[in-house]
C-alpha cells in the first residue's frame, strides 16, 4: 500500500503545476450556480489531456461531468466530487477552485495506478453547491446510484476530519402591493415593502425563540423604485437552518408564518416559493474521516477536534451523506482568523497557502480512495458505521465512540 501511494503522490506532484493552473484560471473567473460553462470545459479538457474520457451535461445538469477510472469494474466503486461555483460579488471566498483542483488531481493521482486498484473511481464535477443544490438534483436522477463511498475537501482556516454542518432550506418572498404617489395619494397605494419589513421584524423576533443551533437570516433583493412612489413589489430571499431535517421541518411553518403575517399586516398580497432542494445535515463516515486524517497528519497537516468549534455552515453533500457513506473534511487555505464567504478568503484560495491545501486534498482524496478499494475492512467498517448512523442496525462495541 505505501508503495501505491507513493506512485500516486508522485504523479501528483508532477503535475502540480497544471493543477495549480486550473486553480487559478477558475479563481480568475468566478461562476456562479448553474453557469460554471468555463469551469466545467477548463476541468474536462484538463482531464483529456491526461487521458481521462469527460463526459459534460450528465445527470440533467449542463455543467455537470464524470470522468470514470475503470469503468467497468466489477469491484467497489468510489465517487470523487468537485465543486466549483462562486459567491455572488465576492468571488471564490469558498475556495470552490481548491476543491476543483483537488478532485481533479486526485484522479489524475488514480489513473496512475488504475492496474492496481479492484474497483472502479468516478470523478463527479457537481455545479451549484452555493445555491440551488446540485448534488440532490443530481442524485434524483441518478448520480450516486451504485457508489460504495463519497468524498471531497473543502477549504478552511484549519484542518478538520469533517465539516460542523447543519441543514438549509431556502425561500424567496415577493409582496404585491399598488403604487400611488407617496405624498399626493398614499392612501391609494398597498405598500409592498411594509409587508417584507413587517415578516422581517416578526422573524427577528421569532429568532428569540429558536434552538440555539437553528438560523433565519435573509436580504431584502428589491424594495421600491423611488421615495414618491409607493412600493408595488418587495422581494427578499431567506434561508432557514436547522439541526437535522425534522428540527428543519419544524422551523419552516413558523417561518412562512412569519411572511404571512407581513402581507395581512400590510394589506398586501406574498408570494412564498420554498426551494426545491433542501439541504441535509452531514452525515459524516467516521471509519473513511479517520483514514482521511491519518492520512493528512502522515503530510504534516495537524487536525483541531470539529466539535470544539463554534457554528456550522450547511452543504448539499449532506444530501449525498444521507445516500452513500461520505467524508467533507476541511483543509486549511487560509490563517485561522480568516473565515469562508469573506473577500479576504478569496484572496488565499489563489495564495501559497491555497496551493498547498488544493496539492495536499489531490493527495488525500487519492489515498483514502485507494485504501476504501484494497482494504476490505475499511469497506466493511464505513458500512457498517453508516447502517448505523441510518438505524438500520444497532451498534457494537467497536464503532459506538464514532458515531
């Protein structure tokens, strides 16, 4: 085994250069959800260049790929996942180039021992983790259909054998009132805007009363024209954040009571599209996590304890989670003070620093798919813990502490 991965680590390391010229080609471009065209061509060719068939538009979604490493394996099979969409304004600020890069090495690292690996290796570009929820859309229709394990890096400002993760649901609002003059007539108008201001001051108040690992947090997207006309239209997107998907359920009636409330307050008439995706807690594979940091230490990558971190962010590899055993685990791309979906964090995606941590997930990922596939106990122990984490057996002694 140490053999194998030494061949991989070197093949990585001998093509750090182009991976890191993907890198900083997808940073140079920032895409947001659902239009990654140039992300997804840049990877793909990158990919045929080194031999590796892509296949682009899989899976309903036309920015989504798979690039298969024996393909027709009988063996176990192991999906690699990349992301690469951007934040709006502030650009790469979730390091989604790394993670690009480091799924792309990691299979390039794969191919390079394919003769010696039982089993089949599938590298999943998945488009529109920021929003919209790729990898569910992709998983109904099929994506991780036959996949024995799931995995991906994410960037951080420190190392974690997995990522604190809570879920999401997403909702839009538009209130529709009537314009009139705001001095001449407002009696004759339906302020639009008041009914959004009122369902935002009733979700502050309700955020009095929530769990303490439960978020409601919103924009206002649209809010009038001008000062003498009154608001016909108000718009807002929220997002609400729970524990785990029924604390999620739970949440969102009073939420949408919320919106409700503003359009009888206000006289005006809400529209609430919830969005089709809800993202799922992370369910975390503590048999693949451990190998994952082993792994990560053995490269001088020293791991902080993720519970003893303060909040939790919310993904849609969570929904992958709760399909297939799975590991998100975090790699440090920044200092420890600098945090995700800040324009400074977008800065270190494109430094030294982000470099190192895209070079080190390529060789990570690479590794700890390359032991899920030779190691038969590994195998079994990431499916038994995940039957387990699923109540669908009960626990035994040795994997009672992972859970």
């Amino acid at each position: 085994m140490q053999a194998l991965h030494k061949s991989i680590v070197d093949r990585i390391d001998a093509l750090a250069e182009v991976l890191l010229g993907v890198s900083h080609q997808i940073h140079a471009r920032p895409e947001l959800a659902f239009h990654e065209f140039h992300a997804c061509e840049l990877l793909t060719r990158t990919l045929e260049q080194q031999g590796l068939a892509a296949e682009k538009g899989v899976f309903t979604l036309e920015t989504a790929f798979e690039a298969q490493i024996n393909p027709d394996s009988t063996g176990p099979t192991v999906a690699v996942l990349a992301e690469y969409d951007a934040l709006p304004g502030i650009g790469h600020a979730c390091g989604h180039n790394l993670i690009a890069t480091a799924a792309l090495g990691a299979a390039i690292g794969l191919e390079a021992v394919s003769e010696q690996l039982p089993g089949r290796v599938r590298l999943i570009g998945t488009p529109a983790e920021e929003k919209g929820g790729g990898k569910e859309l992709m998983a109904r229709a099929g994506a991780f259909d036959g996949v024995d394990a799931a995995m991906m890096i994410h960037p951080a400002g420190v190392n974690l054998a997995t990522m604190p993760c809570i879920c999401v649901a997403e909702v839009e609002v538009t209130y529709h009132g009537r314009s009139a003059h705001a001095s001449v007539s407002p009696h004759k108008g339906i302020n639009a805007l008041d009914g959004l201001l009122l369902a935002y001051q009733a979700i502050s108040n309700l955020r009095q009363h929530i769990r303490k690992d439960e978020r409601i947090h919103g924009v206002i997207t649209e809010g009038g024209q001008a000062p003498n006309i009154v608001p016909d239209r108000a718009s807002g997107d929220f997002y609400v954040r729970a524990a785990d998907e029924e604390a999620l359920a739970a949440l969102k009636p009073r939420v949408q009571a919320c919106f409700e409330a503003g359009a009888r307050g206000s006289g005006s008439e809400v529209e609430i599209n919830w969005a089709n995706v809800d993202y799922l807690d992370l369910n975390t594979n503590w048999p693949l996590a451990t190998a994952f940091q082993a792994h990560g230490e053995s490269l001088g990558r020293e791991f902080l304890d993720w519970q003893e971190l303060g909040g939790a962010g919310s993904t849609d590899m969570g929904n992958v989670s709760h399909r297939v055993p799975s590991i998100h685990p975090m790699l440090a791309a920044a200092p420890r003070d600098v945090v995700i979906h800040n324009p400074e964090f977008a800065r270190w995606a494109r430094s030294g620093m982000g470099d190192a941590a895209a070079i080190d997930g390529a060789k990570l990922l690479a590794m700890t798919a390359s032991d899920f596939l030779l190691d038969g106990d590994l195998r079994d122990a990431s499916a038994q813990a995940f039957r387990i984490a699923k109540g669908l057996t009960g626990p035994s002694p040795s994997t009672t502490n992972q859970q």
